[in-house]
C-alpha cells in the first residue's frame, strides 16, 4: 500500500490526482513553486470535494478528511517521504526531464518516480535521471476522477518494482491497469486513432454522411457514441493535437496523418461541443 | 452529405416482393453467414434453403425443420442471400448460379464488403437485380443493415430489399457502394491497428482487449472482436480496401497476415 505520495504539479491533472489519491486515503504532499497556483489547485479540490459531498457521493466527514491528507508544498525537499513522487507538470519534455532530475535529487533513493503524460516518450524523460529504471509513465484516459484506466508504461529501464508499485498504487485509487511498452501513442490513442480517421474518410468520400456513420456504429458496432459525436465531446483541436503527435513521433506514418476535414473543422474554431458546434451543432446553454 | 437517392426508372419488370412471411428465400456463401441468416430468415417465418458450396468452414448446424440444406435453387425461391466475402472466385461462381436459377425479376441482396455490389452485378446477364449489403459474421443479430444499390440498381429492387431486411427485423441505412461500407472498414482498421501493436509488443492481447474496453468504451476488445469474425473475414476486408483505395496507410499488418495464412492466432494465456 501506497501511504506518501508527491505531486509535482498544480494544474489541472496534478489537482485531480491529489483529489482521488486523498480520497484513497493516501497523505499528499502537494508540490508547486507557484503558491499561488497551489491556492488555487486546492480551493479547486475542496469545491469538488464539498459538491461530491452535496451530491452525497460521499460524507462530509470523508470529504474533510480527505481535504486533510493534502498538504501543500513550496519547497521540493517536502517531498522527500513519498514513496511514488509523480511529476504532473505540462507536456513539454524539456521541463519534465528537468523537474524530474530536481525531484530525484530532493527524494529518498527509493522514491519511484512517475511523469504523466499522453505523448512523451518515457525513455527520453528518464535520461534526466541517474536512476531511469525507478522512471515510469503513467497516463491516465480522460477527466481523472472519471478515468477507469491507468495506462503504466514502462521506459528502457524501468524495472519491475516500479512497474509493480504503480500497479498498486492505480488500484489503490480505484483505476483498472494496462501495462504497455514506450511507444508513441502508448495503447489506447494509437488503437482508437482508427475509429476516429476512417470516418472522417468515409464521409470524405462520400460514402455516408456524418450522421449515417454515427447511426451506423452506434447501432452495428453497440458503441454508446458514434466517431463523430465522440470526437465532438473529446474536442476536435484535442483529437487533432493527438493525431499530429502521432504523426510526427512515428517520423510521418501515413496510417497517422491527419485528415484535411479535421484540421479545417479546427481552423475555422469549430472545435465540438465545447465551441457550439463541430460535426454538429450544438444549442447555446442558457443561464 | 446525405446519399443520393436511386431514381426509378420506367418500364423496367418488378421484381418479386417476398411480403409473404412463408416465402421461400435461398441463402447461399460462407458457411458463418449463411448460419445466422438461415436461423433469423427461420425465426421470421420464412421457408429457407441453405448451401455453402466450397466453403472450408463446417456446414452450418441448424435446427432440423428450419431450414434445409440444398445444393440446387428451389425453383420456388422468391429471394437470394449471397453471403461470400472471402473467395471471391467461388462468390463469382455462386451469383452466376443464381442468375441462371431464378427468373430475371428476383431480387438477390449479396454481400458486398470485400467486392463492390456493382462489379458484382457485372458479373451477371441480369445486373437490375442485385443490391450489396454488410454481411459479417455477428452482424446479422444486429438491429441495422447497410444496403448499397450498385449503378444498376433500380428503386424498386432497392424497394423489395428494404422490405426483406424489415421484415426480419432491421432498420437500414443506404449507404454509396464502395468495398468495405461503413462499420466493415472501420472495425477492420481497428483490429489492424490493434495488430501492428501486438507485433510491436506494445501490450499483450488480453491487456489490449481490457484497455480498449475500460478506457475507450468499447463494446468488445479488438482482438476478442476479430476472433468472433474470423481471422480470414477480416483479413479479407483489409486486403481488398488495400487493393481499392491503393494507400499505404491500409497496408495489413505482417502479424495479422501471417496468423491468416498460418492459421494460428494467439493463445489466451
């Protein structure tokens, strides 16, 4: 069982793991150099906490306790304790690999450290480190209190005990596990990457329009959203900004490109339902 | 976006309505279609005749009285199923069968994921008869059909098609007539993707299932779907979108082609 864990990071990702690790049970030492931000992270999480409680998801008691467990940090060296020190910092390999080399030399030499990330290669983090084989992504599908699945990926060197403790510790906050290697995409957006293209070139050519395909999947294929409302929740410009990782990390492979439609949905801000409109259109909320 | 509708043209004979739900329909194709089209064409009341000429795949077992398996076309038969995706020689030879067998104004509704409806019709003298649909193993106990009219196709075979498919118990969605249709294509794609991943060991067949499934809202993992199709179906789809749309990007991937032709896939271990 996982008791101490560091969170590098006070956005938006490294607040909803605070969140769902507090919950678990689990003392966080929650980490930015920015105090501000680090206010602002943790009145984000109590709000969260006191609506879970309002919807009576769980207790006001468990919602205090939970918000206990959180202690907020300016100094990396608070987080010497931790047992997992996960660095949730934006998705730019130059800041990670330099924060992670600052989180390895502020913790104990058994302190496994984790890098969230959706697109970065985990093996190219880790060469910041004197100890890539305590290195290991962790990549988490969709909003994190929602996320059913952990994605574990393991670097060049990461070793079986890292691989291991994450696997306890996703347990711990009630996320299912998948372990893969360090690939571009890792699994699930490289294998979804179909679902979402072959559409887009099936309505290209004419084959079926938009709603037909959505219709069609949903009432063939028994999935709860069509390709094109699904990439409508998602957000095109989120769909597109995978897509063209995908592209670019596998040097050009033409299953990966992006299709014209997608990038001119983008360009012209029809970014899905967050925009109004996408692939459909959506009614303006009142109020 | 919508499709275009098929216009009707005039004087052109009509082609027999199978509104009798104790009409004789004629099924005939791989071994894994026929299967499930003979048993719902059964439970819907019609009188069917099954063959699966050629086929490698075990005769489909039915319920005695249901449905009978018989090489020749009953001269009765009032519509055709051909339901071949994979030997597309035999396929050939099955439409040309059935174009002899019954008279110029039956509908033949045949599958057409792995060769378009129309280069089917071309094989036959009477090419106003045939209209292509999405017929894949599992997909018959779905509550919809895609249904591709070919360039031939007129509105009133189209017509008497719609009506069959509603009569046991789907909805439609007519779709333009190229290889691989809609849901076809896309799940094919998947499964390859989910195949060029496995060859790179990214994940272990089971992990990626449980993944996709969990993570992605799937209904089925990629692989568990491919088994429940077939190896060869998919296969067969893959190698014919490659062959149609001539891009890079639909290349099969070497361990899904060599699992097909050695016959072998993975064990769940």
């Amino acid at each position: 069982m996982v008791k101490h864990l560091g969170i590098v990071g006070a956005g938006t990702m490294g607040a909803g793991i605070a969140h769902v690790a507090a919950l678990a049970g689990i003392d966080v030492a929650f980490y930015d150099i920015n105090g501000t931000l680090l206010r602002q992270a943790l009145e984000r999480i109590k709000t969260n906490l006191t609506r879970e409680a309002a919807l009576g998801t769980i207790s006001k008691e468990t919602a205090a306790a939970a918000l206990e467990r959180i202690h907020p940090h300016t100094r990396l060296v608070e987080l010497n304790s931790s047992e997992i020190a996960l660095e949730a910092a934006i998705e730019d390999l130059r800041i990670k690999k330099d924060l992670l080399r600052h989180v390895e030399a502020d913790t104990k030499p058994t302190t496994i450290l984790a890098t969230m990330t959706s697109t970065l290669s985990i093996t190219a983090v880790a060469s910041a480190t004197h100890h890539p084989e305590k290195v290991v992504g962790l990549h988490l599908i969709g909003p994190i209190q929602d996320a059913k699945l952990v994605e574990i990926v393991r670097g060049e060197h990461t070793n079986a005990n890292t691989v291991d403790r994450c696997v306890e510790f996703s347990k711990q906050i009630g996320k299912a596990t998948t372990i893969v290697s360090d690939s571009p995409g890792f699994l699930v957006n490289r294998v979804l990457q179909p679902y979402f293209d072959e559409p887009l070139r099936i309505a290209a050519e004419k084959v079926a329009d938009a709603e037909q395909i959505d219709r069609i999947v949903r009432m063939i294929g028994g999935f709860a959203a069509g390709p094109f409302e699904a990439m409508d929740a998602a957000g095109l410009d989120t769909t597109l900004t995978v897509r063209e990782a995908l592209f670019n990390s596998f040097s050009g492979e033409p299953r990966f490109r992006p299709h014209p439609a997608l990038k001119q949905k983008v360009a012209a801000g029809a970014t899905g339902q967050k925009a109004g409109r996408g692939f459909y259109t959506y009614p303006e909320k009142k109020g | 976006m919508k499709t275009k509708k098929v216009k009707s043209r005039k004087k052109q004979p009509r082609p027999a309505r199978p509104q009798d739900t104790r009409a004789v329909i004629y099924i005939i194709g791989e071994a894994a279609n026929v299967a499930e089209y003979a048993r719902i064409c059964s439970v819907h009341g019609y009188n069917v005749f099954y063959h699966c000429p050629g086929s490698s795949e075990p005769a489909p077992s039915l319920e005695s009285g249901t449905a009978k398996d018989e090489p020749r076309v009953p001269a009765n038969a009032s519509f055709a199923l051909e339901l071949t995706n994979v030997d597309l020689d035999q396929k050939r030879r099955n439409l040309e069968m059935l174009d002899r067998a019954l008279p110029s104004t039956t509908a033949i509704v045949s599958s057409s994921v792995t060769v378009t409806a129309t280069e089917q019709a071309s094989w036959m003298r009477h090419k106003l008869r045939l209209v292509g649909c999405s017929a894949l193993p599992t997909f018959a106990d779905k509550p919809l059909i895609e249904i591709a009219p070919t360039v031939f196709s007129p509105a009133a075979t189209v017509q008497v098609v719609q009506t069959f498919f509603r009569s046991i118990g789907k909805e439609i969605e007519l779709v333009q007539d190229r290889i691989g249709m809609v849901f076809p294509r896309i799940l094919c794609q998947m499964i390859n993707e989910a195949a060029f991943a496995l060859q790179e060991e990214i994940a272990q067949p089971q992990d990626l299932d449980q993944a996709m499934v969990v993570a992605a809202g799937f209904p089925l993992g990629p692989i568990a779907w491919a088994e429940k199709i077939g190896l060869r179906q998919v296969y067969a789809v893959l190698k014919s979108l490659h062959r149609d749309l001539g891009e890079d990007r639909t290349r099969v991937a070497p361990l899904l082609t060599q699992m097909v032709l050695s016959g072998t896939w993975w064990k769940r271990t």
